[in-house]
C-alpha cells in the first residue's frame, strides 16, 4: 500500500474517532440530562457461561443520585453487590430474562434509595449486547397518591353508603353507574335493577314528570341546578341536586315529604289565619316586634278607627293618633310583649274623626311568615259602655220614681196646708209687720213644690197619652218664650227645622224637654252667647238637636249627665237633665252627647212610627 494511501486512510481513522468522541460525549451529556434512571449492565458469567451478575457499564447522574454511587466509580461494582436484594425481589431473574430471551421488559416493583427509604419505580429493560439496558422512573409519590386516593375512595364509599341523602352517579345518557343504599331505598330498586340501566327505561312514568323537565333543562344547560319534584309513584316530594361533569352528571336526592307537609300545613294554617284575621268582626292588628310598624289590619279595625289600609300599613305607631300616648296603646300594650300575652284589657282609641272609643283588647305575641309578630285583637264596647251607664242610670231613675210615687204626694200635701195657713196670717192686720217673712216662708215652700214636682215627673207610673205631631210645630210655638228668655239675658236662640215626618209624642213633656235642654243652654253661654234648635230626620228617626256654644263640659262630668240630683250648679237640683233622659225613655227614643271646648250639644232621635 503507498505511503499517500495509508497517509489518507490514518486521516480518516482520526476523523472517525473525533467524530465517535464528539458523538459519546453528546451521548453522555443527554444521557445526564435525562430525569429517568439510566444504566447499562454487562453480564457476568460462570465457567458455565450462567449468568450469574451484572456489572455497571454506564450510568447517568439520576441514577448516580438514586443509587448513590458515583459516575466515574459505578464501573467498579457490581449490580448484586450492591443490591443483593434484587434476588429476593426477582428483579434480577427478570434482567437474565431480558438477556436469554432478547424480549424488553416493563414492570413495577419496590426498592431502597441511597437514603434507605423504600421506593416505587417503574422499570423498562432490554438488550443490550451481553447485557442490558435499564431504564427507571421514580414513582414513589404517584404510588402513595394512589394509596392515599384508594383510602378517600374507601372512605368516600363509607361516606356515601351512610348518607342520609340519596347519591347517584349517571353517564351522558342517564344510565346508572353508581349508587348508594339510600337510591336503592328511595326508589325500591336494587343495584342489580339500576346500574347500567337508563332512567326514563326503569321509570317511565317519570316522562311526564316534573323530575323530566328538570333533566331536559339540564342536560340543555349542563349548569348545576336544584328542584323540588313530586314522585308521581309514591306520591313523595324530593329535592334533587344536579351537578354536570365531563362524562356525566352526579346526582344528590333528598326525600322532603315531611319538610313539605309540614310547609302545606302551615300554608294551611297561615291562610285559615289571614281568612280569620280579614274576616273577623273585631279589630285586629298585626305590629312587628322589632321595627314597632303596622304590618296589617283588618276591614273592622279600619272600620272603627276611621283609616284606611294605605295610611297605616308600614307606618310607626308612635306617629299614628290612634296610638297616642294620650291613650296609651302603644305604651301599655305593645310593651306588654316583653311580659307575655294580656287578655280583656280596658283602653281608649282615639280615631281618625278625633272620636274617642272604649274597647277591651287582648295581645298575644305570634309569628308570622317568619315574623314575630304583635297580634292586637280588640272589640269595641263603646256603646255597650254607654248602655250599661244607661241601664244604671235608669235603675236610679226607676228607683227614684218609685220613691216620688210613694212620698211626692205625701209631701205635697202638709206643704199646700202650710202655704194656705200662711197666706191666711199674712192676710191679717196683726201679722203686716211681719209679711216679708211670710213672702220668704211662701216663697221657700213653693220652691220646694217645684222641686217635688220635677221629682214627681221621674215617677214610672205616670202615663201622658201620646199623639202624632210634627214637632216643627211645636217648636215653633214655644219659640216666641224662649226668644224673650233670650233677651231678658242678652243671649241669642235660633231654629233650623227641616221637613220631617210626624211621630208620637206627648205634648207636654215634649215641651219640658226643650225648656230644660235651652234653658240649660242659656246657662251654659255668656252674654252674646248662642242656642240653636235645629229639627230633621233619618231612617229610622225625626231628630232635635239642641246647641249651646258655651265652654263644654268636662270628660269626667259627660258620664254622669241624667244622674238624678248631680249638678254642678250652685243653686240646681239635679233633677233637670234626669227629667229629659226620663221623658226620652218613655218615648223609646235615646239622647247622644257631644262635647268640646267649643259647645255641647244634646242630639235626640225619636223613633218614626
């Protein structure tokens, strides 16, 4: 061979050789840079070519980290040598495997670090000339999260199996493909029933359900949802929760039939309450605990009080005059909460027209729509209050009456002898000197004449005969006397009549009672003062109404008007007022008061034939 061709073919030894170092370093460089464990072993074997080790050829730094050999000392070891183990294991019948059979290998298997913790790896091996290549990754975290997520199933599954609440798990299509015992109890299915089965296949009454529509709107939506759906089977209500996932839609099923009987029974309760409430013939009122605003009231309360709904709902009660600290409802009653229910308690209202009613009211503290609630229930027993003053009143009349029936007469009788035996010495020459005295004594004896004979009109036996008049007619021939009383006190009277119809009345007594109502009239005012008479008529009754503008009369003195010998005149008897109400009584007929700083004026209806 010439010298220029062994020149040429040295060069090109060399330029291989450059080429195969350049090329194992980039090999070792990667091969360092891998995060799995790489090594290659070479066999060794016995004088009966056995495999009976492997030696560390090569090794990358990861396994030179997890092994804790060096790189540039692995050469010198063998694999048993430092992993003995690996027989027990039969890791290393796996890699005489590898080399006898030529076939790669993958499996998983346990191992300690350098650190001599137990590790879980993941080995793939194949040939390599007389040896093998082994390759490993670490799995030990990925292995104790599957553990740890085996124990979450487990105890998941425990979870899940002792649930109250129903729990499934469907596919895409609605089929079946977890649930618990408390699915299989709601819907008296087994699991060998359900899973795998489509819904709407197992219950197809469900089709024409509410429990359908909830499903078609979300598999529509695919959001998570809620319902409450009524079991057309059993007749039982269930609220179902719905959450969509990738592959399917999990399932939670609660069985709230108790829940909504009890929500229907007080739906039920609470309208029988409102129909009560709003149909009620007493007054009643819903105020709240906390805020002290009227929540609602009923048609009788807006009856008797003058309001309307509008101007009460949602208002404080301390701004309404109704409940006025002058009639301390609000006080006395809405604090009565803190102390438990009243019942039958007396207070005045003041309504919307300034009228001041009587009522007996209970309380109760209750709860409504989530509420609690002051229920005030009241009944209005302002007539009934004046009834029963009349009726007392009437007693005394009655009483007395019988008592001027028995002695009125007896009485009168020795005062007509003594004012004729005093008329008779005033006649003689030999008492002149004396007549002033005798004019006092006679004067004296008639005025106690005038009072037996108004305490003889309150007798209930007498019985003047009654007659149909108008008492337009009446008035208007008493006028020109009460006209001249008038102005002999510089006061004034006038009259308003009306067309009205006739009724039955006694003339007599008719008079008395227009004499003793302006007469009391005329002592009420002051000079310039006026009493005015005015007549007409309503459904049921001809009206006279008598009106003083004097000062009124005091709230503690209204109720005992009619009260025989009350007065608060110093020279009166009592008895005037006691005569009116006596003379009304008999004609069936009843006297209204009204009374302000303004005037008092006396009201009497005397009822048509």
């Amino acid at each position: 061979m010439s010298e220029p061709r062994i020149q040429y073919l040295s060069n090109e030894v060399a330029f291989l050789k450059q080429q195969l170092n350049e090329a194992h370093e980039k090999y070792k460089i990667a091969l360092n840079v891998l995060m799995d464990c790489f090594v290659i072993f070479s066999a060794i074997r016995d004088a009966e070519e056995r495999i009976i080790d492997f030696r560390f050829e090569s090794i990358n730094q990861a396994a030179s980290e997890f092994l804790g050999v060096p790189i540039e000392e692995a050469s010198n070891f063998s694999l048993l040598e430092l992993y003995p183990g690996y027989v027990e294991s039969g890791l290393f019948d796996r890699y005489c495997e590898v080399v006898l059979t030529n076939r790669p290998a993958v499996l998983e298997t346990s191992t300690y670090n350098r650190d001599g913790e137990l590790s879980y790896i993941k080995v793939s091996v194949a040939k390599l000339t007389d040896g093998v290549v082994v390759s490993w990754d670490d799995i030990t975290m990925e292995r104790k999260l599957e553990e740890e997520l085996d124990k979450n199933l487990s105890k998941l599954a425990i979870v899940l199996s002792s649930m109250s609440d129903g729990f499934a798990i469907f596919d895409q299509n609605w089929r079946f493909l977890y649930i618990n015992p408390k699915i299989e109890e709601l819907l008296n299915k087994s699991k060998l029933d359900l899973l795998g089965r489509n819904l709407f296949r197992v219950f197809p009454e469900f089709i024409n359900s509410t429990i359908f529509d909830f499903i078609q709107v979300l598999s529509q939506a695919r959001l998570s949802n809620s319902t409450e759906c009524l079991d057309p089977i059993n007749n039982t209500y269930y609220d179902i929760t719905a959450y969509p996932y990738e592959d399917g839609y999990a399932v939670i099923v609660r069985d709230i039939t108790a829940k909504k009987e009890l929500q229907l029974a007080a739906k039920r309760s609470e309208e029988l309450f409102f129909k009560s409430f709003h149909l009620s013939p007493a007054m009643m009122c819903l105020i709240s605990v906390e805020k002290r605003t009227v929540l609602d009231v009923n048609d009788a309360w807006c009856f008797f009080t003058g309001y309307t709904k509008d101007e009460v709902i949602g208002q404080c009660t301390d701004v309404l005059t109704v409940f006025s600290n002058h009639y301390p409802i609000d006080s006395d009653v809405l604090d009565s909460g803190s102390s438990g229910s009243r019942s039958n308690f007396k207070v005045k209202c003041l309504t919307k027209q300034g009228h001041i009613r009587e009522l007996i009211h209970s309380s109760e503290i209750i709860e409504v729509t989530g509420e609690m609630c002051f229920l005030y229930v009241a009944l209005d027993v302002t007539e009934n209050e004046k009834l029963t003053r009349e009726i007392a009143r009437l007693d005394k009349l009655n009483l007395i009456g019988q008592m001027a029936a028995g002695i009125g007469h007896e009485i009168r009788n020795p005062l007509t002898t003594v004012r004729g035996f005093l008329q008779f010495m005033m006649s003689k020459e030999y008492f002149a000197n004396h007549s002033h005295h005798f004019e006092l004594m006679i004067s004296e004896l008639d005025r106690a004449n005038h009072i037996i004979t108004e305490f003889l009109s309150l007798a209930g036996y007498k019985h003047y005969d009654r007659q149909s008049h108008n008492i337009n007619l009446l008035v208007e021939n008493i006028f020109p006397l009460l006209q001249s009383e008038a102005l002999k006190e510089n006061k004034n009277i006038s009259f308003l009549l009306e067309d009205i119809p006739k009724v039955d009345i006694n003339e007599m007594e008719f008079r008395q009672l227009i004499l003793n109502l302006v007469k009391n009239g005329f002592e009420a005012i002051d000079s310039g003062g006026c009493v005015k008479i005015q007549t007409y008529s309503t459904v049921h009754s001809v009206v006279l109404r008598i009106e003083d503008t004097g000062h009124g009369i005091p709230s503690d003195v209204l109720g005992k008007l009619g009260t025989p010998f009350f007065t608060t005149k110093s020279h009166g008897t009592g008895l005037g007022l006691a005569v009116c109400y006596s003379i009304v009584e008999r004609h069936n007929g009843r006297i209204d008061v009204a009374s302000n700083e303004h005037g008092t004026s006396f009201t009497i209806h005397f009822p048509l034939p």
